[in-house]
C-alpha cells in the first residue's frame, strides 16, 4: 500500500473560514455538547501543537476505533471547534483555538455575572 504524505497543508485561522460566533447561550451549549465526552477532549488534546491532523493520525495517538474517532471528529466539527480541510484523499483537521477561547470567556462571563445575584439575600416566602 502507498504511503500517504503527512505534510499538512497550511492550517492557520486566518486560512479558516469564519467561525460561527458564541452569542447566546445555544451556541455555548452547541460547545459544550462538543466537550462533553472524555476521548473529545483527549483528541482536542493531541492539537497542543497548532498542526492539522489527519484521522488516522488521531486514531494512531488513540486507542479507539476509526469509526469511533469519525464520530467524535464528527460532533467537534458541528460544535464549531475542528474544521475539516479537503486535500485530495485525505482530510486534515485543524482546531479552532478561538472558538474555545470565545467559550471560554463567555463561560467567565457567566461566572461573573452571577456573582452579582450570589451577592444578592435569598428570600423564600413559604407556601409559594
């Protein structure tokens, strides 16, 4: 069998088409479904260098099926945070870094927003 070149193609964001943006609370939660499993987060993990990834290369680093993987790359595509890029055969995978940054930031902003009310008395009135 031939052995695929495992150059990747350029995989900057500004290379990306825009990112759909985190303006109300569906589109926090679009990303946090997409965070929401353990092997999503441990494949998000393998992207710490800012180099795309093909699939076999994440099913090479994981210890699950290909299939599994497709799934899992499947959900991070939808919630915005990998891109898939075309190249002929293969298809390589890149992270979003913003969007996790943009999520991250609107999940501090809650936080922050609620310390207003954790400031505020609780009065519970009984038989309401």
């Amino acid at each position: 069998m031939e052995q695929l070149e495992r150059t990747p193609p350029a995989c900057t964001e500004a290379g990306l088409p825009p990112a759909l943006p985190i303006v109300t609370d569906d589109d926090i939660a679009r990303i946090a479904r997409g965070l929401a499993h353990p092997a999503r987060v441990r494949i998000l993990d393998q992207f710490t260098v800012c180099t795309p990834h093909l699939v076999q290369q994440i099913v090479d680093d994981s210890n699950l099926a290909q299939s599994t993987i497709s799934e899992h790359l499947r959900v991070l595509r939808e919630a915005d945070i990998l891109f898939a890029r075309k190249d002929g055969p293969r298809v390589w995978y890149c992270m979003r870094r913003s969007v996790l940054r943009s999520f991250a930031q609107a999940i501090l902003d809650l936080a922050d927003d609620s310390a207003l009310y954790d400031q505020q008395p609780v009065v519970l009135i009984e038989g309401h």
